[in-house]
C-alpha cells in the first residue's frame, strides 16, 4: 500500500509539473487575441535606402490591406521594421532581436546578398521564415526562406542572351564590389564564353561609390559592343552622369540591378540605348496593375514608384497570409511547410511558389530606358521560367569551387 501511495504521489507530481509547465508555456489569452507580429529588414538610411524605400511602402501596403479586410484569424498585423542601414551584421542584430524580443513570426526584406547572408543563420538557428524579394546569385536553397525574386536563369542569363543577339558579343562587366556581383559576374562570363562571345573587361566599384574613371577609361580603350552592369544603389547616378559626360550615350548598357525608381531618380533616360530586364514593368497596361498602383499612392504618396522588388516584397506579404489562412495559425513552423503550395494574383500575373526549389516562377521582361526614367516594354518572354537556382550548364560542385564565397575576393 505504502508504494502505491508513493507511486500515486510521484505520478500527481509529474502532473503538477507538466501542467505547470503548459500553463506557463502556452499563449495567453491575451496573445492569442493580440496582434500577429511580422518584421521588416531594409535600409532607411545609408547607401541604399532609396532603393529599398519603394519595398517598405509595398509591404506597409500589404499589411494596410489585410487589416482593412479584418486581419488574420480576427487579428491585426503588426509590422515591425528594422533599420539595416545597408550594413549585413546590423541586419543579423535586428532580426535577431525581432524574433527573440518582438515575437515576430515571420520576417520579409534585405537588399543585398551579403545581407542575406548574414541573416540566414539566425533565421535557421530559430527555425524560422525569411522571405528575400530580390534578384539574386541563386547557389542557396534553404529550408527557412522563401526567394520571391529571380535566379540567373530567370533574370541576367536570358537577359544578357538577348542583348548579345541585339548588339553583339564583345562584352564588358562592371559591378558593385559585393557577392551578388561578382557571382553573377562569373556566370555571366562562362555564359558568354559558351554563347561564342568574349568578356573584354570587368571592374568592380565599392559600394555607394562614386568614381568611375577606371570604368571610363576601360570602355574607351576596350569599345565593347555591350555592357552588362550589376551596379547598385547610388553608384549608378555616376555612372551615368560619367557616360553623359564622356559622349557614351549610344554605347548599349543593359543594367541588371536598377528598377525603375533608380532609373527615375539617377535619370537614366539620359543614355540612347539603355535597358533593364524584370518581370514587372511599373508601365505595364491593365486593370489590375493600375489598380495596384493607384492603392500604393494613395496609401503611401503619390510620388512612390513601384519596381519588381517591390513588388516581390509586397508578393512576400501575401505568399505569408494566404498561408495563415489555410493553415488557421501564424505558427511559423506550419506556415513554412504550407507556403510551399500557395499561389497569389500580382499586378502583372500570378506568384507561384516552387515547392521544390522554394522560389517563385518568374517572367521575363525586357524594357528600354525612356526620358524621365520610364521603362517601355521592347521583349517579354511568352512563357513562365522554372526557377534554377544552380544554373544548369555546369555542375553544382562547378559552381561551388569556382565562385566567390565573399565580396572583394576575386
């Protein structure tokens, strides 16, 4: 009798401790009914803010709509944003700091691949969920980002195909000195090598940087037929105001990484032949992209420009909803795996999910720059691109042993 009664004891004291243990573990009421918590990772100041601004208005525009429409399981969306200032471990600190203090259950942005980079861990440590809205290198696929921007077989590869069928096959590279430059870069060069063209020259720029004598210098000894660009941010105002002032303006540029908000601000409609390559197009016609636009402007000012990153981050937005929805919980462990099947309505089309490779099927645009930094659709391709995040004519191992793991290196 004696050890039954111990038995019993010691069983009603594993009880205690378990359901104290859940009542101190479960969400409290209050929470439950409180708001669900995102974040947002993006510059507001520093060398790329005014690239990243037209993304932060497409997310708040986002996160404004599904509140209008009365939330998310009868609950509001609390954005959270975060100030990377253009600088990868300020990025890793406050996504740190917005799952682990603010309860973010899910996080949206960076720009660069090095930001990108440096957020992964922690969001992998968590177990957690970024969704990445730009053009990127590919060479990743991880289980705890959603990449709702374009791979090079998406984006630069087809890209430079047609320029080179359009101008010709002597190429020149120039970049900003970070990894998605020079990966894409390396790509770029194999790709032209195997298309029967040649690389006559490639120069990197630091970030925001702004002299580019040596790139001049370059394109007047090399006169290449073509020149490929992946400058970012505010390096591109140089280097246009530097092809304007060296009479270069009929010198074909196709630039991978300016949408149309920089081409607007850095006014590169001033070149003859300059053209940029995306699914959206902010000029693209019909209702469904007139309305969007005009939803933006007037939740965020009339003179917000839309870009395709913004639009991929607005994307990221919905992919993240329409997942709570389905699942009936912001769990970021259940969102994750049910993501993978979603597909939303975008203002030039549909965002499908590629459950395999976690990345969106994309089109493919081609749009020559206009006065005024308007963009006028010159090629669309008639199809959506599988996403490829390794690019497939060469191995993965190929890839991994030959590119740069970091910016600077060669």
């Amino acid at each position: 009798m004696r050890a039954r009664l111990a038995l019993l004891g010691g069983l009603l004291l594993v009880l205690a401790v378990a359901l104290a243990v859940y009542l101190l573990q479960r969400p409290s009421d209050q929470a439950e009914r409180g708001p669900i918590v995102i974040g947002l990772l993006h510059a507001l100041s520093g060398p790329m803010a005014a690239s990243e601004a037209p993304l932060v208005a497409t997310v708040k525009l986002a996160v404004e709509e599904i509140n209008a429409a009365g939330g998310l399981l009868g609950r509001r969306v609390e954005l959270k944003i975060e100030d990377t200032r253009s600088e990868p471990r300020v990025a890793a600190a406050a996504a740190e700091r917005l799952i682990s203090s603010e309860r973010a259950v899910a996080l949206f942005g960076c720009w660069s691949s090095n930001c990108r980079q440096a957020v992964r861990p922690v969001v992998e440590t968590h177990r957690h969920l970024l969704f990445y809205p730009l053009a990127y290198e590919g060479l990743e696929q991880s289980a705890h980002i959603i990449y709702t921007g374009p791979t090079p077989n998406q984006h630069a590869l087809p890209a430079a195909d047609w320029a080179m069928h359009g101008f010709g096959r002597r190429v020149y590279l120039v970049g900003t000195d970070a990894l998605y430059a020079r990966r894409v870069n390396a790509m770029l060069r194999d790709f032209i090598l195997l298309s029967g063209g040649k690389v006559l020259g490639e120069r990197y720029v630091p970030l925001g940087g702004a002299d580019m004598g040596g790139v001049l210098a370059d394109l007047q000894n090399l006169q290449p037929d073509l020149v490929l660009s992946t400058l970012g941010g505010s390096s591109n105002r140089a280097f246009f105001d530097a092809l304007v002032a060296a009479s270069l303006t009929d010198l074909p540029l196709l630039s991978l990484r300016a949408a149309e908000p920089e081409m607007a601000a850095y006014d590169g409609g001033r070149l003859d032949r300059h053209f940029t390559a995306w699914s959206y197009l902010q000029s693209q016609p019909g209702p469904a992209n007139q309305a969007f636009l005009a939803r933006l402007r007037r939740s965020q000012g009339e003179g917000i420009q839309a870009s395709d990153p913004a639009v991929s981050a607005y994307v990221g937005v919905q992919l993240w909803a329409a997942a709570v929805r389905e699942v009936g919980s912001p769990r970021t462990d259940v969102v994750n795996a049910n993501v993978l099947q979603q597909s939303v309505a975008l203002p030039q089309g549909f965002g499908s999910v590629d459950s395999q490779s976690r990345h969106l099927w994309r089109q493919l645009r081609i749009a020559q720059v206009k006065p005024g930094g308007q963009l006028s659709e010159v090629f669309a391709l008639p199809r959506y691109i599988k996403p490829e995040p390794w690019p497939v004519f060469r191995s993965a191992e190929h890839w991994m042993a030959v590119l740069p793991r970091s910016e600077g290196t060669p």
